[in-house]
C-alpha cells in the first residue's frame, strides 16, 4: 500500500532525477506527518499520497506530484517555508504556498466562505497547476468524506458541487469533474440520487445490448471502407450529468439519449469527418442531433463529432468521433497541456487552449513569483474577469460567482469572431461591457446578425453582436432591469454613482 512505484508507474519514461525527486518528497511528508491521523484513523499521510497518486494520473509532472505530497506541510507541521525551498526548490515552495493560502481559511460562515474563493481565483490566474493540486486535494477528501462529521459533509459536498466541480469543468478536466460531481451529488441530494440510479438501472441491461450490436455492425462498415486504425469504446454518462439531463426533459429517461454512447478514436481530423460521413451513409442520424465541436469548440477546449443515430432495430444510439488528443484533452483538459515530459515544448493544436502554455510564469522569465499579471499573455476571458471580479464583488459572492460563471452558458460573437461566454439569458448590455466597460457605458446602438436591435435583446447562442458606441452615450437606471451579469449591474451603479452630478 502507498508503494512509489505507484506513482512511477504513471509517468511516461522518467529519468532518475524525475524518481529521485518524487522519492524525497514522498520520504520526507511521511516523516513530517509520521503522527498525524484522519477521521477515519488512518495515516494522514495515506491522503498525500491519494492527492499525489491523482496528480500523477491527470499526467502532470514530477514537481507538481512532489508539491501534492508536500502541500500540507506548511500548514500542519513546524516546517517552515525556507526549509522547503532549501530541500525542493522555489517553483515547489511557490506550488505549496499556494495551495497552502487556499487552505487557510476553513469553513466558518459566509464571509471567510467568500474570502477563500477570491483566493482560489487569485490563485488561479497566478499558477494554474496550484488549483489542479487543490482539485486533487478535493477529490481524496470527497472519497473519504463519509468519515467527515456529518453537519460538515452536506457543506464540503455543496462546495464542491457549486465550485470545484465547475472549476474542473470549465478547465475541461471532465475525469476530476465527473467524479467531484457523482460523489458531492450523493450527499447533497441524496433522494435523487436514489432515483437516477434506480433509473439507471432500467436502461443499462437494454442499451449495453444495443451498443455491442452496434459496435461490431460499425467495425464491419469501417473495414469494408478500408478504415483499420481506430478504438472503439463506450462511456456512460455521469449520474449528476444524467440528473440534470433528466430535469430537463420532466425526468423521462426515454427522452435521454445519450446515457451511453459508442466513442469512435482515430489518428487524424480528416478521419473524423470520413468516418461521420459512413455512419451517415449507412444509419439515419435524428434531425438536430450532430454537433460538430471540432468546428467549434466549447469554451473549455473540448473537441468532437457528436451524432445519435437510429441503429435500425429500435435503438438510439449516440457516436462520438474523435482524434487521440483530442480524447486526452476531453479527460484531462489543460492537464494534457502541462504534462509531463511536454509542458510548454509542446504546441497544442488546439487554438481554444494555446494560453495555458503562458501561464507558467518561471518558465518565461524564471521568476515563480511574477505570476501573470502582463496584458500580452492571452488567457480566457473568464479567468481574467473572475480575478477582477472578485475584488469588488461583498457578501454575496458565492451566489454572484455560480449565477455569473457556472450556469448554463451561451457563446457570442464580436464582428472579427472572438467568442465571448455569457450566462444564459445575457442581453446586449451584458455583452457589451463582458468586451470592457468603455464600451458598455457608451453604448448608443447594436446590431446581432446584422441588424439593428434593442439594447435590452436577449442574446442566443451564436449571435454576432456588433456594438456602436458614442462618447455622449452614458448608461441609465432603465439598463439594470436588462442586465443579467452581476459585472454589468456594477459597472452601470458605478457610473451613476460617480456621475450624479
């Protein structure tokens, strides 16, 4: 139990500094928590090694496990900072630190609530693998949360489904997200849970019996067309993915289609598109049910062919069409961009997440310190707004931050085809001053596909939204009944404030 060559194992082709390094700060927590015990009574050190383990699956590499066998160490031992930077370094004493500040402030009432998520926003604009450790971190203590006071469990899971699980989605590490999800999603809404495993329970005998039939129906088609490298296998949607799924369509599981679906892996783009192209040529795909995110990509970089299909003997069945890394970014999102062994060398060829290969601030100017503060790095949007936003926003935090970030989003055009996320329901306004505040507060017109619209239109997904603007334009109090985003509200108050005069 605990074994290194656990952890080992899961890196591709180290070399013995990489071992070594793990190897030390493995030795060195277990001695520092040698007398620290969990809830349950086990070794505190079993949990270092689970964070540790975690990093190490999402393909992150040997500094990054070794600050997740250390990312307790300042916190609740008598190390202190500077005997860590003289064993491991500054860039792991940086990671630590981190992480460390994120874990200050516990959960004792709203207010320090608020304060711990400004700081898990500061910290992730600054060094994107502190909150991938912090992601680690949380899934361990979610799979052992049983063990938890119960008066606490209902809050971590609450946490965790309202925040942590959306981090992971929205940085598209949909392996942390489905299991932070599936397991916060038990103890926060234990009845439904009940039900869609009950649910579930229903259609997974009929639809594996589809999909096998299916498969070696798809094999046949794709050899007879000369196409001989590809995986074929199958997922099964995540129980919270499947219950909100269900609240949309009246918790009919008849109407969901996609509880399994058949994931077809190829080597290149052009086979995506050839292998789509058999499938539609030999089964009849339902009518608004292709969705091309290799054309256009979800926000958080994720990349696929997605078609449901009639399999011709009473089954729906949903394909999924993909390239090798593509499915690594699908899992492991900006993971597979900081990974072992390729880091920032290797380019991603997906355009979406080219910033995270910016957001390593030691390796541009070798400063860990220096964070990522300079306008030329071009991170997301939302990352960016989020760190602005969390230094006006008061009390009601944590209900702005899920109402404005983690509900359902629609993506919108500028005229030269940015994509800008917005929640669902946003209208001009919202857009308007998500581009920069100038330009909200001197809006005097707008088009949306090229025509001429109320400021107070409801935006749709995929809207080209073009903004006019003039310097005598100013916002008034009518705009706020229009506005969705906590961030416009704001900037229009502001301005009435700063402008009564």
């Amino acid at each position: 139990m605990n074994d290194i060559k656990e952890i080992v194992s899961l890196l591709y082709n180290p070399t013995e500094n990489d071992i070594a390094l793990i190897q030390k700060a493995y030795d060195f927590a277990r001695k520092a928590h040698a007398t620290h015990k969990r809830n349950s009574g086990e070794e505190y050190f079993n949990h270092l090694f689970a964070t540790a383990k975690n990093i190490a699956e999402l393909g992150m590499s040997p500094t990054t496990i070794s600050a997740g066998f250390l990312h307790d160490m300042l916190e609740d031992t008598d190390i202190t900072s500077e005997e860590v930077e003289k064993e491991f370094g500054r860039e792991i004493l940086f990671l630590i630190e981190g992480v460390t500040k994120l874990g200050e402030i516990k959960y004792r009432g709203t207010n320090r609530y608020n304060e711990s998520l400004r700081k898990l926003f500061v910290a992730m604009s600054q060094d994107i693998r502190v909150l991938i450790v912090k992601l680690c971190d949380r899934l361990h203590n979610m799979q052992t949360l049983a063990y938890v006071p119960e008066e606490k469990q209902l809050r971590i899971a609450k946490e965790t489904l309202e925040i942590y699980a959306p981090i992971a989605s929205r940085l598209g590490i949909k392996k942390l997200q489905r299991e932070l999800e599936d397991i916060s999603f038990m103890y926060v809404y234990p009845e439904d849970w009940k039900n869609v495993q009950d649910l579930l329970k229903t259609k997974e005998k009929e639809q594996e019996k589809y999909l096998e039939k299916f498969e070696k129906l798809i094999k046949k088609e794709l050899a007879k067309n000369n196409i001989i490298d590809f995986k074929i296998d199958h997922r099964v949607k995540g129980m919270y993915s499947l219950y909100k799924k269900l609240k949309q369509k009246d918790m009919d599981i008849e109407k969901v289609y996609d509880i399994s679906a058949l994931r077809i892996t190829v080597p290149d783009i052009a086979d995506c598109y050839k292998i789509l192209g058999i499938i539609h040529g030999s089964w009849r795909p339902l009518p608004g049910r292709i969705k091309d995110y290799i054309a256009s990509p979800k926000l958080n970089g994720y990349r696929s062919i997605h078609t449901t299909i009639f399999s011709g003997d009473g089954g729906i069945i949903e394909v999924q069409i993909r390239t090798e890394d593509m499915h690594k970014e699908a899992e492991y999102g900006i993971a597979s961009h900081l990974s072992y062994k390729e880091g920032i060398k290797k380019k991603t060829t997906n355009p979406d997440l080219l910033w995270v290969t910016k957001i390593l601030p030691w390796k541009q100017n070798e400063n860990p310190n220096a964070g990522i503060h300079s306008s030329s790095v071009d991170i997301p949007h939302w990352v960016k707004e989020l760190v602005e936003y969390q230094k006006e926003t008061g009390d009601g935090l944590v209900d702005e931050i899920k109402d404005d970030f983690f509900e359902e989003r629609i993506f919108v055009f500028t005229p030269i085809g940015d994509v800008i996320d917005l929640p669902k329901d946003s209208s001009v306004i919202d857009f308007a001053y998500a581009i920069h505040t100038d330009i909200g507060s001197h809006m005097s017109g707008a088009k949306v596909n090229g025509k001429f619209v109320a400021l107070s239109t409801i935006l749709q997904n995929g809207d080209r939204v073009e903004i006019e603007t003039k310097k005598s334009s100013k916002p008034s109090r009518k705009w706020l009944e229009f506005c969705k985003t906590t961030m416009a509200k704001r900037r229009i108050n502001n301005y009435l404030e700063n402008n009564k005069k």
